[in-house]
C-alpha cells in the first residue's frame, strides 16, 4: 500500500528522522493559513498524490509570503498531474502539504527496499539526489552504491561508514545518517514496509540532515498487524477498478491492452498474460477470480473486465481442480447472457468436468470460441480481439 508524502513523514517523525515542518490543506485559504501558522519566510507547496516526479510537473512551489502560497495553492489544487508515475489519464490533486522551506546546500539520494534475489534489505544511495535519479541510474550508474543489509544482524557500523563516504559526509553529518539510517532500518521492520525512499535527503545550509521528500510502500499482506498504517489508506487515489475487484474479493490489475482476462489461480493468470504476449496480443488485466469461482463471481467479474472500454475480447482459462468446469461453464454462460456480453469470449477449460464444461459452451448461442490448451487460448483470443474470429 502506498500512502501520501505527508503521511511518510509522519512516519518518519516517529522513528526520529528530521522532516520539515507542515500542515496539509485542501483549500487556498486552508494553504494561506498554514503558511502564517508556520511562520517562515518562504513554504513548498506540495501536490500529494501517490506518485513522484510532482516537481517537474508543477506540482511542488515555493511561496515567500501566505498571500503567495494561498495563490500558488490555488495552482496546484484541482489540476491534473501528469508525471512519468501517474496513469495515463494523470491524477487529480485533492490535498496539498503546506512545508516550511528548508535551506538546501546539496540534495542526496537514500533509500532501503527488498534486495529478493540476496533475501535481504538493501540500503541504496547516490550523491545525485532530487528529481533526476532514473536518468542518474540509466547513464552514470557508478554515483549509486548499494550496501546490502542482513535483517536479522542489522546495519553494521563499516556500513554506515561506507555510504557517509560515498555520499561525501563529514564525522556530524556521519553521526546524523547512522541515526537516520537506524530509524530507517526500525520503521522497515516494524511496520512492515517494502521501500522506503527519501529523495532528496538534504544536507542543510546548516550541514544538517533533512528529509525532504519521502515515499513509503506498505506490506499489504502485513497490513492486519498495523491498524495505524492501514488507515493511511486513501481510496481515492486507488484505481476505481482495483478498488471495486477489492471489495467483491476479485484480485485485478488493469494494464494496458485491449484483452480482458478471467482466470483462477494467481500463477495461472501470470501464465496466460505470457501466452497472450506471446501469441502478439497485449492484456487488458490480470484477474485472479481464486478458487471457488461460481457463477456470482464470474459475472462480477465479466463487469470489472466489461468496465475497461479497451476490451474487444476476453479469454477466460479456468483450471478445474477444486472448481468443477461444467460448474464455471454454466456461469459463464449465464453470466454472458445476463449481462449481454457482445465481444467474442475464448473458454479454456480444463481439469475436472472439462469435457461436460466445453458441451455446455458449445450448446450455447453466445459468441464463444472453446480452446482445449493454453496456446490455442492466447492464439484464438488474440485473433478474436484483432476482429478475425
Ligand atoms: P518530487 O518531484 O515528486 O520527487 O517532489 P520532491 O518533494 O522531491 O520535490 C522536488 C524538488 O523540489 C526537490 O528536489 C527540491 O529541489 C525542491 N524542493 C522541495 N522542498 C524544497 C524546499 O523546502 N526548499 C527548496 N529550495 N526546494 C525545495
Ligand atoms: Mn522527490
């Protein structure tokens, strides 16, 4: 689960990390307000919606009086923000975070993620800290160090040494990041985090440590053990359809192509978007309908897939194993029928009951293709979505 900056760097306060002072405001005059309430000469403005790369975008300003930061407010509340993270269609700005203004003397890079290939966590840091670190990556890769991490030793003390070098730090600031970087390591674990990136970690005018921005990733799956990090959840930045396929317990991930998928078995599902891919198709979902798909379920989940107007096509490859084939086919049929289902569907079944399943389709008058293995699915729904079948 994503949350908000601002959200972050309660967060981080928490763990004892320096953060800029702020308040979040939804409105120009609550903007103005903070400002005064703040008291600096100069604020940042701060679009908050989850995903970076706002400055660029416009979404970040200074202000050097309320007045000003009640007008810059106004700029930046109700656009749409369009960033190399956001959705095509970009994302609308609801709330901003009102920031004293920090003094920046240099802009550094820090952040912990899960190196899964070692199975441990992984500190990574670059001197070329603030809004370019993608192209930092992709052309001058040697100004990023990585220090893996052991998760049940912890950050050992060379190590902290070893990056206070690599990003240029004096004895102070050294001191400062081995606290930072404990607080870091605490938050990651304790609340279950999956990244945890500051960009830019500023060295102040003062030679102090401030974060600056902060983008942290929840654990989903950990989500139960923190009642407090869950209800940082803002559904309003979450897809509507992901959110609608949440509730009815439907995992989906809209992606970009033109075929929708209905598969059961989260592995399965990754296997058929391969084969479409394959087959020179291009997906319209991921959709895991899980185990004990019945017809409900599958024609919930015919309308998430029916909400995506890309669709021309669907493919549905079910594996009987605990479900029974003849069972799923009589709900796609119904299911189809119901809900008037024009574009062509391709049905995989296989496993228990596959055959009386197939009779079921093909007794049926609705547009349904049958496939018997998995590369005739992803071949007939990649011809059915180009108009061919
Ligand atoms: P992002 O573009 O979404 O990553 O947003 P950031 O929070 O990282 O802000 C983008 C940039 O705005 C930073 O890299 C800084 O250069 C600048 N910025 C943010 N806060 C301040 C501030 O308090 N003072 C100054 N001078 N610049 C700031
Ligand atoms: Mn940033």
């Amino acid at each position: 689960m994503n949350v908000h900056e601002y959200q972050a760097k309660e967060v981080l306060r928490e763990f004892g990390i320096a953060v800029p002072e702020g308040l979040v405001a939804t409105t120009p005059a609550e903007a103005e307000a903070a400002a005064r309430a703040l008291g600096t000469s100069v604020v940042v403005v701060k679009a908050q919606v989850h995903a970076g790369g706002r400055g660029k975008a416009g979404g970040v300003k200074l202000a050097k009086s309320p007045a000003e930061a009640k007008e810059v407010a106004s700029e930046i509340l109700g656009m749409t923000l369009h960033t190399p993270q956001t959705p095509p269609e970009g994302k609308l700005v609801r709330k901003v975070y009102v920031e004293a203004g920090s003094e920046i003397a240099d802009e550094l890079y820090l952040a912990v993620v899960v190196d899964r290939a070692e199975e441990k966590l992984a500190v990574i840091a670059s001197t070329e800290g603030g809004m370019e670190i993608e192209e930092v990556a992709e052309k001058t890769p040697e100004k990023i160090v990585t220090e893996t991490v052991d998760g049940n030793i912890g950050i050992q003390a060379y190590q902290i040494r070893k990056i206070g070098c690599a990003l240029g730090l004096g004895a102070e600031q050294v001191k400062q990041l081995d606290a930072l970087l404990g607080g870091l390591f605490r938050l990651f674990n304790e609340k279950d985090a999956s990244i945890a990136e500051i960009n830019p970690l500023v060295i102040t005018k003062d030679g102090d440590l401030v974060a600056l921005d902060a983008k942290i990733n929840f654990d989903d799956n950990a989500l139960y053990r923190h009642e407090d990090i869950a209800k940082l959840r803002d559904p309003e930045e979450e897809d509507e359809r992901e959110r609608a396929a949440h509730e009815i317990d439907l995992a989906y991930v809209g992606l970009d192509g033109n075929i929708g998928c209905m598969v059961n078995g989260a592995g399965l599902a990754m296997a058929t978007l391969d084969m479409i891919q394959y087959c020179g198709g291009s997906p319209a979902n991921f959709l895991d309908a899980g185990g004990g798909a019945d017809k409900e379920k599958v024609k919930e989940a015919f309308k998430l897939i029916l909400r995506d107007e890309k669709v021309k096509a669907i493919l549905v490859n079910i594996f009987g194993g605990i479900v029974r084939c003849d069972l799923i086919a009589e709900g796609v049929v119904a299911a189809a029928g119901e809900l008037g289902v024009e574009v062509p569907l391709v049905v995989r079944l296989q496993g228990t009951k596959a055959p009386e399943g197939r009779a079921i389709l093909a007794e049926s008058d609705l547009n349904i293709t049958s496939a018997e293995t998995l590369q005739e699915a992803g071949e007939r729904a990649v011809a059915a979505a180009a108009g061919g079948a």
